[in-house]
C-alpha cells in the first residue's frame, strides 16, 4: 500500500468477505487475516509521516466501529480481525 486511500479502499472492499470467513472459520470463530504482513503492507504509510501512522488507527477505528469488529495487529504481523463470534 503506498497511500491512506488504497489501505481504506482495500480494508473496506475486502472486510465483508473476512467477517464472513471469520464466522464461518472452524478452527477459531470469530477469528480472520484481513491483510497478511501488515507492516510491510504499511510500511510507506507509517514511514510518510507520524500524522500519516494517526490516519492509518483513525482509518481502523472508523472500521471497527461500522462493521462491529476488533482489529489488531497478529504475533504473526498480520492485521486480524475477530467478530461477535470470537472467543479467546
């Protein structure tokens, strides 16, 4: 991703289908990869500048608020999500 655009358009054409897969993840409900190696994937964003790092958690807290998801960063580096379905 070299801009804030393309990571919101990817994380919104791409959230439903990962809600979804979550939902319907047998091995951990609730539990799905939004964008596998998230801080290479970022790595323009968050290196352009310190507001362009605040944009990148503002972008991912408006999508967590509108589809009703967590998001997070994996130990795998992975940007995940976990639904209403999700239990530790």
């Amino acid at each position: 991703m070299k801009t804030l655009d393309q990571f919101e358009t990817f994380l919104r054409d791409n959230i439903q289908t990962t809600i979804e897969e979550a939902n319907n993840n047998s091995d951990c409900p609730g539990y799905g990869i939004l964008m596998p190696n998230y801080s290479i994937n970022t790595m323009d964003i968050r290196n352009e500048s310190i507001e362009d790092s605040y944009k990148l958690c503002f972008i991912m807290d408006e999508i967590e608020q509108e589809f009703n998801v967590s998001i997070s960063v994996s130990d795998y580096d992975d940007l995940v999500i976990m639904t209403e379905k999700y239990s530790d």
